[in-house]
C-alpha cells in the first residue's frame, strides 16, 4: 500500500482538496498583499527570530507524498507553485510576474521519439534510435547534396560555402563546448545560423568521449519535456537537426557527399504549462533600490515511479525530495520572511524556479526572459543540493569566484557554521544547476549547498531516493542553514560594492559585457 494512503490524514483532505482547485491560473489577480510588522521591543534580528518549526511545517508540505514529487508540469508541482505564491502574499512580497502576479508563465513542451527513420548515403543506411537521433525539426524526405562547414556556430565557419538547399554537417558541440547540457544549447545557434543559410537541415556528427553514444541515444529515444518551440527548444524547430554516431569516424562519409537522403517522422509534442514563482521585496536606500540581488531555489522533482528514473517499490515509489531541493525552497521562504520584516538597502528578487530537474528550464526561461534588467541584478544567490553529509559547514559552490565570500563567511559564522569552498571538484558542480544559467549572462552566481565535501555513501543514499522524505531531516541544522542564507543575502544586499567575477574566470568576460565594465 502507498505511503500516499497513510498519510493523506496528515494535511487533511479538506485542506488538500483547496489548495488542488487553485493551482496557479496567470489570468487571475492575486489577492491583496498582507502586511508584516515587527515588533518594536525585539532586538532579535528576523533571521534569529526564524523558528525551527515554521520551516519543519514548509518542508513537510513542499516534500510531501501528497505532492507526488514536484514533477515540472504535474499536479502537484502546481499545487506547490501555489503554496509558494501564497507564502509570498502572507509575507508582503510585490508580485513580479505576469498580469499583476506571483507567476511567471514558462512554456513547456513534452515531446515523445522519433519512431522512424534512416539516413542513408552510398550504400551505407542509418537508422534512427541506433546509428543516429533526431534533435529537432519537421518530417522529412529529401535527397540532396551535403556541405561540411566545421562546427557550424559562425559565419566565418561558413565562409565560401554555399549551402542552399543542402545538408551541412558540422562536428558536434564546438571547440570550448563539451557537456551535455552545452551541446544541447549549442542547437539552437546552430540551427539560426543554418536557417539564415538556406540549409535544408543540420546532421552534427558526434564523437565526444566524455559523454558515450550509448548515453545520447537512451536520451533522445525516450520521452522528454524541453523549453517550447518558441523558445529555442529541441523537438518542434522546424529546421531538421540530427546527431550522427561518428565515435569510430564511421560517418566521414557524410562530409561533401554529392547525395545524402533523410527520410523521417517528426517528435510528436504537446504543450505543457508551468510556472516560476516571482516576488519582490523593494529596498530602503534611494540610491541602490534600483538595483537586485537575486535569490533562487528550484522547487520541482523528480516525480513518482518510473519518472524518477531510480530504484523504487511497491510500497514506496514517491521521489519527496526533501534535500532537493525541498530545503532550499525552504531557505527562499525564510529569506523572504526575514527581508521583508527588515529589508535591506538594495531590492530583492526572489524567484522560486521550476525545471531544474529537467534540464534548468525555469532558470533559462528567466535569463531570456528576466523581470528585472539583468544589468541591474548584481548576484544571484542559488541554493540547490543533492543532500548533507556535515552539519557543522554549508558548502558553496562558487565561493572563491564570485565576490561574496566575506558575506557569505560572516553569515555563517553568525549561526555557528563552517564554511566548505568548491565540494567535490571533479563533479563540476558550478556547471549543473540553476545558477549557470545566469552566470552564462555575467551575474555573479555561487549556489549555496547543504553540508558536504564529496560524493561518498552517506550523501548518496537520499540522492533521487524515495527515501529522500521529511521524516530523515535534522531540523536544527535546516534551521542554522536557512538562517545562514538569509542572513547571507542581506549582507550582500546591503554591500558598499558590487560584488564581480574573480579576475580571470570563465565568467568573467560576460560580466564586463554585462555591466560595461
């Protein structure tokens, strides 16, 4: 039996029931903000006055059975994007979303596989699923001569080429872009470029070590929820894009070939909505209001079941996600109730995201799309974390790069804890969640993590695990690690300086860009 069953009394249907017949609609007006006093007696600062209990209730609610997950685009993903608003309505937070709302509307699509199709020149046929996937594009069946123009990312790469009407192939990725996620995002510069062209198609040919074949065509042969279309996305751009196997260079033969023939279906999509959750807390001086410090959390999972994509039983297949990243969609509230009580000199945006999980869609979504200028949000404070396996430190990944060392050292000392630079180095960690996505665009962007060093046994039995549930969390040390966030963004918040990229770092170019620097 479903622990579901069991503890559906827990929250109480009732309760449950309303929050599920008012998941987030972006038509409807929020209701009147409310309006948080302090008393003038406490000299307790609001990050001292944050109770141990108050964040047990939030993440008992947010990693819940009854949420089935936080899966981006399901029920109770929604359902959490709700609870989230209305903490932000309790708290006094200016909703920053669209039509006067605490939602920022992210457009998703949900796209299953090719199921057919070969490419095929001379006598050699490819076929779809094994030799070869599709990334994107309409069905097609054309014949046509093939162009090979290198990576294919500038028009220097295309110089003397004609490609009207014709394949390009182009070694995948690009000289400075390796990981996956790179790969994937180096699409859609492609495709521009190519469409600009007047190719027919893209065929990449893939041979990067790092990542096997064998992961790229398990990825492309199953079901996957991208950025819409309209956004850039894999799936529905109507330029035709296919990775080829080329690992052993046996697919040279596609370079300048007089007659390269695809014949394939396209990746049937649906639409799917969902939503970041988007709230301000204006700052008191005149003459840094106008500028933000950004503080982020993503607060979907992994789902229920086979969606999970790990080990799970009969009795237990609900992935709560307590660690990730339940706590850190804690540590945002617990910011936003100690900055709105007292804020600081400089605005605060707090933007819970959605789409981590499945490839930092809300994260991306809001750097295309950001509700404040970029070049006026000075930080981005991220927490995200695959769990603890040290309750005396925090651990930031970033720390030594960003700016705010000094800020974020002092605040944690202030709540009796340690702090550990850049854990588990090996991991590139920096590179794999939400932050990226604003460091990509110049915002200083270090991402707060629960206490760990490596990867070992202890951290990685609740990683993605069902049993990753608010029953297995030390509530005393959730308190000390969101009081250490929030205490954190108000230093930052209400520094003389900018906080700015360490001379020399990756980031660091497009931080000058940024900010004219």
């Amino acid at each position: 039996m479903s622990r579901l069953i069991h503890r559906l009394p827990h929250y109480g249907a009732a309760a449950l029931a309303l929050l599920a017949t008012q998941t987030p609609s972006l038509a409807q007006k929020p209701a009147k903000r409310a309006t948080v006093a302090v008393s003038p007696s406490s000299t307790a600062s609001p990050e001292e006055k944050l109770t141990k209990s108050e964040l047990e209730n939030h993440l008992r609610f947010i990693a819940s059975d009854e949420l089935q997950g936080r899966r981006t685009g399901s029920p109770g993903n929604m359902i959490a994007a709700r609870y989230l608003a209305e903490q932000f309505r309790m708290l006094g937070l200016k909703p920053a979303g669209d039509n006067d709302s605490y939602y920022q509307r992210v457009d998703l699509q949900f796209s299953k596989p090719v199921t057919s199709g070969i490419i095929r020149v001379g006598s050699d046929t490819l076929n779809v699923g094994k030799q070869f996937v599709v990334t994107g594009g309409t069905a097609t069946a054309k014949t046509a001569p093939s162009v090979y123009v290198g990576y294919g990312l500038t028009d220097e790469d295309y110089a003397n080429k004609d490609v009207k009407g014709k394949w390009v192939i182009t070694q995948v990725g690009g000289p400075d872009v390796k990981s996956p996620r790179e790969l994937l995002g180096s699409i859609t510069t492609k495709d521009k470029l190519a469409t600009e062209k007047g190719a027919l198609g893209i065929i990449e040919l893939y041979a990067t070590p790092a990542t096997p074949w064998t992961f790229i065509s398990r990825y492309f042969n199953n079901e996957q929820l991208a950025l819409s279309a309209a956004e850039g996305s894999l799936g529905q751009a109507s330029l035709f894009h296919a990775w080829v196997d080329n690992g052993k260079g046996q697919a040279v033969k596609l370079k300048d070939n007089a007659a390269v023939t695809v014949q394939t279906t396209a990746r049937a999509v649906n639409p799917v909505q969902a939503v970041n959750v988007v709230g301000i807390i204006e700052g008191t001086d005149p003459a840094l209001k106008n500028e933000y410090v950004l503080l982020t959390a993503h607060f979907d999972h992994i789902g229920v079941g086979k969606q999970g994509g790990a080990p799970y039983t009969a009795a237990d297949s609900i992935f709560n996600g307590a660690r990730d990243n339940g706590m850190g969609t804690v540590g945002l509230l617990a910011a936003a109730k100690a900055l709105a009580q007292q804020p600081p000199k400089r605005s605060v945006l707090i933007v819970a995201l959605t789409g981590e999980e499945v490839g930092l869609l809300g994260s991306r979504y809001y750097a295309e799309h950001p509700l404040v200028p970029l070049k006026q949000t000075i930080f981005d404070f991220n927490i995200d974390g695959a769990g603890y396996n040290d309750t005396s430190i925090i651990s930031v990944i970033g720390l030594e790069r960003t700016g705010a060392k000094a800020e974020i050292e002092q605040a944690a000392r202030d709540f009796g804890l340690g702090v550990f630079a850049e854990p588990a180095p090996e991991q590139g960690l920096f590179d794999r969640s939400d932050n990226v996505s604003l460091a990509a665009k110049g915002v200083p962007a270090p991402t707060l993590s629960e206490g760990f060093k490596t990867f070992d046994e202890e951290l990685m039995k609740n990683y993605h695990s069902v049993t990753d549930s608010p029953d297995t969390i030390d509530y005393d040390y959730l308190l000390r690690f969101c009081q250490t966030y929030a205490r954190a963004a108000r230093l930052i918040a209400n520094r003389a300086t900018r906080p700015f990229w360490m001379a020399g770092d990756k980031y660091e170019a497009a931080g000058k860009a940024l900010y004219g620097r």
